[in-house]
C-alpha cells in the first residue's frame, strides 16, 4: 500500500518532497484491523450474508468521540455492512454541521434491553471507539458490548487500556486522537479496495476529532503523520476554519456566564502551581450549562502564568463530580487522574468520584497532586 497514491498538493503540482522524514507509515495495528475487517467482508459476502456492526463511542461524547463513531458508521455502510452507531445521549447542535441526524440513541436500561436482543439476534459485531473502558464509559450501553460474541468485538480507541492490541483491537495511547486511527484505517481500506471512503462530510468528522481532542493542534502528539492527514482532509473538503471557529472561537452566553462563576471561584496550591475551580449542580442549572459550554475551562486555567496544573472539578446533576485536569509540560495529568480512578493523556485527563460534592473532591485531588508534584521535584520527570 503506498501513502501516495493520494493526491496531494505537493504531488498534483509536482514538488519533490525533500523530506525522508515526513514519507508515510502506515502502523501494524492499521493493517492488521484493516485486514480483519476485509475478512469479515469476504466472508460474508462468500455466505450472502448482511454483517451487523454497532458503533459505541464513550458516553458525554466529544468531538472525537462523534467524528470517529460517524466516520466509521459511514466508511462501513460504504463497504456494505448495516452499520450503527448508537450514543448514550443526543448530540449537541453544535454538531449539525456534520450532519448527524442517522446516529440512535440508548440511555435508558429498558431501551438498553431492546438492543442486547437485537445484537444476541443478528450476531453482530460491536465497536468501541474513543473507548476501551466498558464498565465506565458506557453507560446503560454496556450490556451492548457484553452481549456481544468476544470474537466479534472490535476496538480503536487511543488511552490506555486494559485490553492488549490484536488483530481487533487498536490500542494506541500515544496517538492524540482516535479520529486518527480512524482516518489511518479508511485510507488503508480505500488503497487495499482501490475505493474512495473519505467523502467532505466524513472528513470533517475525522478533521473535528483531530482538531479538537488536540487541544487546537497544541500538544505533543501532533506528529507530522497528523498533519498529513489533515491534508488529505483538507483535500477532501474538511472546513478546518470553521472547525476552529465553531469549537474555539465562538462563545454563547451561557459559555460567558458559566467561565465568570468558575474563574472567579479559583484556589491557588502549592506556591501557586496548581490551580483549582468548582462549579456545582446548582450553578451549573441555574445558567442551564452545557457540557460543550464548560469543557473548555481546565485549558483556560492551564493558560495562567506559573500554573502547572489545573483541574475544574464540576457536580452532575446526579450528585457525581467529574475532575478535568490539565497540565503544563513539567507534570502528567494521566498519573494524576490514574491515582482517582481515571485516566486520558499526559496533558489532559479526567476522573470521576460518585456520590461527592466539589469541596469534598478537592482534597482528594489535591493528595493527588501533590504526590505528581513531589515525584516531578524528585526525578526532574516531563
């Protein structure tokens, strides 16, 4: 398979890439899913048989989460299966422009049952995305997977995993976005099939999933085959502006109204190296806050000069606190949310302690921390 056969800029206008460093790779773990899946394919169309596939990303889904759920829903209808992907709660609007109105929803245990006998019925297969934590990250729709036949379940997912990498299974935590894994894989099925899979409205998906679990392109695992694959995105007619736009740029007013409570309800610790903020259910309601509205807290208090680790620790309303730790390059926000029952990446992770109110998770966040600090004193670790 060669990266290019794809017609970029550099080659229609034919620019010698001097480069060595920047020529494609393509990772096992993509061809190995990428032929597990043709095999599937032949199989059953060798049988005259419909294959089954139900898409899960994580439940409270990010742009990741739904980039590559409605990619790959979309590249496996293309190949022929009768693909899903099934949220555990309708999408914001901020998502219309990706055109997402064929997704299901299952939130409840009663629609949850309805699904278990659908999937027990069709024998069919379940992909996790931007997920590899069933018992956690599901929600209702974890009896879904359990349902499932374990040669049958597939995994892409980029965190750390208590699943090992197979032929089914993409493990990839150094990767920055699963919508990367994503776009590795569509771009080995179409050079395998000699097939074009990528289409404007799946670009934009995958370009949403990169751009925004990034951190706006910002951290350290934006690695040059990143970029390459957003031009390839950029080719097939992703609209990285307004992405950014969308995402980054524009503010609603209860956006406003929620980050003036956060901010102005900011602790300094430890010499003024961490940086804390609360938000409860009550606040949260009483601006009526979307998740979409707060997510972009922590990285804002990250931006404080001298700060090195931040976390806005906010109440649901079913009385849980949910921690988004952000950190600078001098601590792991990963070791930090792993020691609270969580987990994510070196700059930015998460956690959840049930049944808690902010004041009461503080303190164990804290502990956390400053254990993460201590050992980053200690070893000079980065």
């Amino acid at each position: 398979m060669s990266f290019f056969a794809e017609d970029l800029y550099l080659r229609e206008n034919r620019m010698e890439l001097k480069e060595p460093q920047l020529q494609w790779h393509w990772r096992r773990q993509t061809l190995l899913l990428a032929e597990h899946l043709l095999k599937i394919k032949a199989e059953a169309a060798a049988k005259g048989e419909k294959v089954h596939f139900y898409i899960l990303p994580h439940h409270r889904a990010d742009g990741d989460a739904i980039g590559s759920a409605m990619a790959l829903q979309r590249a496996l209808c293309q190949e022929g299966f009768a693909a899903q992907a099934v949220f555990a709660e309708p999408l914001s609007g901020l998502y219309d422009y990706l055109d997402c109105r064929d997704y299901a929803v299952c939130a409840t245990a009663e629609e949850a049952e309805c699904w278990r006998e659908r999937i027990i019925r069709e024998k069919a297969y379940v992909c996790l995305v931007d997920n590899s934590a069933p018992s956690t990250r599901l929600g209702a729709r974890e009896i879904l997977f359990n349902a499932c036949l374990p040669a049958r379940r597939i995994i892409i997912d980029h965190h750390i995993s208590q699943f090992t990498a197979s032929a089914a299974y993409d493990i990839a935590p150094d990767i920055v976005a699963c919508c990367v894994q994503v776009s590795e894989l569509l771009l080995a099925l179409e050079a395998a099939e000699n097939c074009h899979l990528i289409d404007k409205n799946t670009a934009e998906c995958l370009m949403t999933g990169i751009v925004t679990d990034s951190g706006q392109l910002s951290y350290e695992a934006m690695s040059a085959q990143v970029y390459l694959i957003m031009a390839i995105l950029k080719n097939r007619g992703a609209d990285q502006e307004l992405i950014n736009r969308l995402h980054y740029h524009l503010c609603s007013r209860r956006q406003l109204q929620i980050e003036a409570l956060a901010f102005t309800q900011t602790k300094y610790f430890f010499a003024n190296r961490c940086l804390v903020a609360k938000l409860s259910a009550a606040q949260i309601q009483a601006v009526q806050a979307t998740d979409q509205d707060i997510d972009g807290i922590s990285s804002k208090l990250r931006e404080v000069e001298g700060v090195e680790i931040a976390v806005l620790l906010r109440q649901t309303p079913k009385g849980n606190v949910i921690g988004s730790i952000r950190t600078s390059l001098t601590a792991d926000a990963q070791k930090i949310a792993l020691q609270l029952g969580g987990g994510g990446h070196k700059r930015a992770s998460g956690f959840t302690i049930y049944n808690s109110t902010p004041e009461a998770a503080e303190p164990l966040f804290l502990q956390a921390c400053r254990e993460q600090l201590e050992r980053t004193d200690e070893s000079g670790e980065q």
